[in-house]
C-alpha cells in the first residue's frame, strides 16, 4: 500500500489555526483535515481583548482546531522584544479563553514575504491592506504545517 507519511501516521483527522497578531488586526488560518494545507479564514479588526478574542472563538468554533499556532514576531537576531512579549502574553490568554494549546512559530518577515508577493501580483495597497493580515497567518501555519511533515508526523 502506498502512502504519505505524514497521512498514515496520524490516527485521525488534526486540524491547525494559526494567528498573525497585530496591533490593529489578528489574521486567522486554519488547516485542512488532514492538517497538510493552511487557508485563509478571515481578519478579527482588534476592539478590545474580551471582543478579541470572542471574534477569534467564532471564527475558530467550527473549525474546533487541535492546536493554534501564533506567530511569535522575534527580532532579526532571534531575541525576544516588546512585540513578542506582547504576542506571548496573549497566545497566554487566548489559549486559557479557548482552552486549546498554542504552540509559537517564527514569524520573522511573514508579513513582509506576503507584501512582496501581493505587490508582484499587483494588487492595490487598499486591496493590500484587507488581506495581508490572514495570508501572513497562513504563511505561518504553512510553515509549522510543513515542518511536521519532515519531522515525521504530529
């Protein structure tokens, strides 16, 4: 029987979110079932945490990942600064809200590989500006989603 490893060693279905969190926006992805590919799922417009983190339970509730990924945004060094403290204290949060483990990916220049990609599509900064947000969060959540393939599984 022929078959990828990383399908046949799973023993069910596992889906994935991943978050981009940004000052003013979070971006949302989510997994396919097999926990292979990363889709956009939409942008939570940040209002406050309590709001935050409803808008990102009702995007999420009928997807009922198995783990959500947040981009941890570390400096080009690989150290921690205010931004990452920020993004930590709130994947803290949101995983006792939503009560599902959350596990940090590398985000460096996610948003900016997703920019460069948009602009080479030539798309308008308005249109831009309404989708880079959930693209750098699938961009995170292909790359973890990616990395348990070449390390054999979930």
């Amino acid at each position: 029987m022929l078959c990828l490893r990383l399908v046949c060693q799973r023993t069910s279905p596992m889906r994935f979110a991943a978050l981009d969190v940004g000052e003013r926006r979070i971006g949302v992805a989510a997994s396919d079932e097999l926990g292979l590919t990363a889709q956009p799922v939409g942008v939570v417009e940040r209002s406050g945490t309590e709001r935050d983190y409803e808008a990102i339970r009702d995007l999420l509730d009928p997807i009922a990942p198995a783990k959500i990924v947040v981009g941890l945004p570390r400096n080009m060094n690989g150290s921690l600064g205010p931004s990452a403290e920020r993004v930590s204290a709130f994947a803290a949060r949101i995983q006792e809200f939503l009560k599902v483990p959350v596990v940090f990916w590398d985000e460096r220049l996610s948003t900016a590989a997703v920019e460069k990609v948009l602009i080479q599509a030539d798309l308008s900064r308005s249109k831009r500006r309404r989708v880079v947000d959930k693209l750098a969060a699938v961009y995170i959540l292909q790359g973890f989603l990616d990395s348990l393939g070449r390390a054999g599984g979930g």
